[in-house]
C-alpha cells in the first residue's frame, strides 16, 4: 500500500463526481486533505467518511479575493500543499454557437479557465519554495476533438490543455510536475449540469454505454502522482471503450 501520510492534496470540485472519488482515493492511503466546492453539506458528509484530518473550503473558485483568502492563507497544519487536484469545472448545454446562452459560456470560461488559472497562480509558489509539488489539471478529450454543441467548453479543455504544457516549461527546475488527465464520457453530475437538473437528458447520455466512472478517473490521477518523482506525465487520454471518433460530416448540397 502506498503511504501518502506526506502529502497535503488540495481538490476543488470535491462535492461530487470525480473530485469526491478523488478525496476518497487520496484518503485510502493516508493523505491529508483540502477539499474546496460550494456545496459545503456535501463536504462534511464526506469528510465524516474519511477517517484522514481534511480541511474544507467554501468556495466558488470564480470567486478571486475568496481563492486568494481560501489559499493563500491555510491553516499550519494545512499550509504545505504537495498535490493539487484542479478537478472543478462545468459543461453548460449543448446548443450551436449562433443559439447559445452567453452567460453559459461566460460560467464555463470563469470556471474552467479563469477558477484553474486563479488557484494555480495562489498555491504554487508555496510548492516552488518548497521544491516539491505537483498540480494535476483535469482536462478533456473536448480539449483535443471538436464535437457539435461543444464549442465553448471545449475551448476552455483546450486552453487547461496548452496552460498545463506550459507550466512545465515554466517549472524546468523547481521539482513540480504538471500532469493534465483528459477523459472521454464519465458518469458522474457532469451531464445533469450540462442540461440544467434535466435528469432524462442526462440519462440518455449514458444508456447502454459503460461509461467511465469517477473512480477510474481517481485511479489515474492517484497513478500520475504515485509515480517516482523523476517522473512526469505530461498528458494521459482515458476513454471507455464504447466511445471513439466518428470522422468528419460533409454538407452535400445536391
Ligand atoms: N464527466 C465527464 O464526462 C467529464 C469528462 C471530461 C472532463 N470532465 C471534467 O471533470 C471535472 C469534474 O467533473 P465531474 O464529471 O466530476 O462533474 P460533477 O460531478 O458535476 O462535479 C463537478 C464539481 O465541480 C464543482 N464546481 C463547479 N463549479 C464550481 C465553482 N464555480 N466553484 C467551485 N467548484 C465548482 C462542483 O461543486 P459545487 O457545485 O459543490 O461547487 C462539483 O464538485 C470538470 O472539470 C469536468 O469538466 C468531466
């Protein structure tokens, strides 16, 4: 069993899905944990079933000043973050660009780009000081394939994809590695909030598909860092099975 007794791992989004696997993961081997999302009864069910000292956080990581306060000040016991998990983020329906809901967009740029980049920027000089840290971001194969109705969202995986090579390049000589996991169709809240609590809809997402669970996604996150730490992963795709490409669409006019 690996002991992560050392490590202080920070995960936004822990509420749910993959964030909540991912606390649940790090707690197995003994880790400390600093679990950040809004919905803090969420928070304190988990942290009851953890068994491992956790810190929670309120916090809508749109929120700059709450971030700065949330981060930049953490309790000692807290304060020497190893790992973060930058996990919390949204798709928000699935129309084409020209009937798309602006705020829509506007929600997912400051979560999944503005939120990332905010929280980063807030724990990682405490890990260059340290010399030790690894930020793991949690992308998409959205990020890599268009597909219709993905149009914003996909832009936002695009950029936490090119923002996590570039922190590498940054990071040549500090001891912190970047790691950005990019999952295909997991089933988790993520399509429920993509149709606005339309539980049908998100249904149909996931019939008869074996999706990917947010346990498999925790197990590659808990790999990435359990690696030796001459060792980075730079990118890892994960898909289920029954998903894959279907090639280009051509409009044929006559
Ligand atoms: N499921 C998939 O198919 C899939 C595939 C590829 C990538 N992803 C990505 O995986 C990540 C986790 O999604 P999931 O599938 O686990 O969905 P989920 O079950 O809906 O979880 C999303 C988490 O993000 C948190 N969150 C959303 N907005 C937030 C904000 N403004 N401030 C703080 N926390 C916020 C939510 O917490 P609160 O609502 O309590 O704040 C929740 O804990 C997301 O970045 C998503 O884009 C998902």
């Amino acid at each position: 069993m690996i002991d992560c007794s050392s490590e202080t791992v920070v995960v936004t989004g822990a509420s749910s899905g993959f964030g909540e696997a991912i606390a649940r993961r790090y707690a197995k081997h003994g880790a400390k944990l600093i679990l950040a999302a809004r919905r803090m009864d969420r928070l304190e069910k988990l942290k009851g079933e953890l068994g491992v000292p956790s810190h929670l956080v309120e916090l809508d990581v749109r929120n700059r000043d709450a971030v700065e306060k949330a981060f930049g000040r953490l309790p000692a016991d807290f304060a020497n973050v190893t790992i973060l998990v930058n996990n919390a983020g949204l798709a928000l329906g699935l129309e084409p660009a020209h009937k798309v809901n602006l705020d829509d967009w506007q929600t997912m740029i400051d979560t999944n780009v503005t939120g990332l980049v905010t929280v980063t920027r807030t724990l990682l000089p405490g890990m260059v000081e340290r010399d030790k840290g690894h930020i793991v971001n949690i992308g998409s194969v959205a990020g890599n394939y268009p597909y219709p109705g993905g149009n914003v969202y996909g832009g936002t995986k695009a950029f936490v994809k090119q923002f996590s090579l570039a922190l590498r390049s940054d990071l040549l000589g500090a001891n912190v590695r970047v790691t950005n996991i990019e999952p295909g169709m997991a089933d988790t809240e993520f399509s429920l909030t993509r149709f606005k609590g339309n539980k049908a809809e998100a249904d149909k997402v996931y019939q008869g598909v074996e999706a990917l669970t947010a346990d498999d996604i925790a197990e590659t996150v808990f790999w990435s860092t359990a690696l030796p730490a001459h060792v980075n992963i730079n990118r890892i795709e994960v898909m289920p099975t029954q998903q894959a490409f279907a090639g280009f669409k051509v409009e044929r006019r006559s």
